[in-house]
C-alpha cells in the first residue's frame, strides 16, 4: 500500500480549509482516506434541521400524447378526466452547523417564510396542473412535485449559508417521496 495522509484537527473548517492540511501519516488505500474525510465533514459537524408545512392541490396524472385508454391503464384513479385532490404534508430539511451566536443552523420562522413564499403559496388550494408555474408542462406525480419543489427552494436556502438536504412529500398516509437533489 502506498503512504497517505490523513488530516485531524479539532478546528471547525470548511472542506476547502481542509485541503492540504495533514498531521499522521498513516497506511491506508486512498478510497479509505476519502471515505474518512467525507465522513468527518458531512456526519460530524452537520446538524439537520426539518420544518413541515401542509397544502391541499389538485391534479390529474395523464399524458397529452396517450389517449385516454393508455393513460387510464397507467395512472388508473389518478388519470381521472375531472382532476383529483390531496393534502399534501412538505417537510424540507436542511443542514449545516450551528451559528455560535445564535445556536441556530437556521431560524425556523425564516425557513417557514422561504416555504411558503416559494411554495406553499403557490400550490395552496391550486390545481397543479394548470395553476401552478414551476410545474408547467410537467406530469404532476409526487416525484416531479418534489424535484420541482427542490428547484424553488435551493437557491434561498444556499444563500443563508445552508444545504437543502431533502424534500419529502407525503401524499397520503401510506405514500411519499424523498429527493436528496
């Protein structure tokens, strides 16, 4: 095996700080060493934070190029020509470390405000399908919703210093969807 090196510190750096920063020199296959430093930098100094917000919305899941017949063996119930409704529960998380002045990651009423100024009130009570601008000319399943709703939220959530971690949207009791981005 060759010779790595593996950088300890008890310092809290970002992983650019952490570049070219080495203490022991120890024997182990490079693979390892990135397994540690990834390790350190995403579990140790993360804290995860979730807030959950609800709506109701319409849709209807179909494809303008099947015709009814294909979309109603695909989509069953859901391709219904009349639309139908859930009420959806959204649950972003997102991480980070905590702000030593504040003991925040980041402050809950801010996260509940960026949600439902870029989310919550756009699909409130609005038909997903025809209502709704960043899910224009998408089929309307909970995967695409939650893609899409990532796309909305990363940019605000990024400028506060945060990573969006996940997006999970439950449209029933029994069936939701995680996207990790």
């Amino acid at each position: 095996m060759m010779e790595r090196e593996i950088r300890v510190s008890k310092e809290r750096k970002t992983q650019a700080d952490m570049e070219g920063e080495y203490i022991y020199i120890i024997h182990y296959p490079s693979s390892i060493i990135h397994f540690i430093r990834i390790f350190a930098f995403y579990f140790i100094v993360m804290i995860y934070i979730t807030r959950k917000a609800s709506f109701n919305a319409a849709h209807k899941l179909a494809r303008t190029d099947w015709d009814d017949d294909k979309n109603n063996e695909v989509y069953g119930k859901c391709a219904n020509p009349n639309w139908h409704g859930h009420n959806y529960w959204l649950y972003v998380t997102v991480k980070g470390e905590v702000n030593p002045e504040t003991g925040f990651l980041v402050d809950l009423k801010w996260l509940k405000d960026v949600m439902n100024n870029y989310v919550v009130d756009k699909v409130d009570h609005k038909n997903l399908n025809l209502d709704v601008d960043f899910m224009k000319g998408k089929l309307a399943s909970t995967e695409n919703l939650a893609i899409e709703i990532w796309k909305q939220l990363w940019a605000p959530i990024a400028e506060s210093g945060a990573v969006l971690h996940c997006v999970k949207i439950y449209e029933t009791e029994n069936n939701f969807v995680e996207y990790f981005g």
